[in-house]
C-alpha cells in the first residue's frame, strides 16, 4: 500500500515538472505496416516533420488479465501522406497495426 502511493506521488511529481518544463507528447497509432515502413495517423497538422524520430509502444498481456505498455522500436518519419497521415521507415524493432507512436516535444 505504502509503495503504491509512493509509486503515485513519484509519477504525479514527474508531470507536473515535465508539464512545467514544456513537455509535449504527440500519440498516434500504426495504421498500415509492411517489414520496413508504415503508415501512421500523424502528420503536419500534429506538428510532426520528415525526419522526425518516433518511439513505437505496444500494450501486451502480462500475468493473466493485466497489461503493460512495452517498448517495441523506433521508427523515422519519411515523408508525409497529408495534414493527418505520415510514412515511417522502421529503424528498430518490429511494428504491429495499432501500435502506439510517440514524440516527445520540448518547448524552450
């Protein structure tokens, strides 16, 4: 119970500060994918540019009926479809349609 909301107040403590510091996480998810490129739900309008790199995450099962979200690669935008829409080339790992992707934004 104790390590619980230790556990809490750490992670509420790390967006607040990351919030505060001008942290920005764009999300989208993979929409189409072959062994070496993707299509994903992002594109300019969601302010990502051509070669931008994007981290991939996947929701995977984990000891019955829990979940935990797992770092599967990384992939870089190479060009964009439209406003809503990129292409990827896979750098690392192996995506998944509805994989999640990542880009963390600093603002300074």
């Amino acid at each position: 119970m104790k390590t619980a909301f230790v556990c809490s107040a750490l992670i509420a403590t790390v967006l607040v500060v990351a919030c505060s510091a001008g942290f920005r996480v764009i999300k989208g998810s993979v929409l189409i994918r072959t062994p070496t490129e993707a299509r994903i739900d992002l594109g300019s309008e969601d302010g990502i540019q051509v070669g931008d790199t994007l981290t991939v995450w996947r929701e995977e099962r984990w000891e019955g009926t829990s979940t935990r979200t797992v770092r599967v690669g990384t992939v870089r935008v190479a060009s964009m479809l439209d406003r809503e829409h990129a292409t990827v080339e896979v750098l690392t790992g192996f995506l998944r349609e509805r994989d999640r992707v990542e880009k963390v934004c600093y603002s300074r």
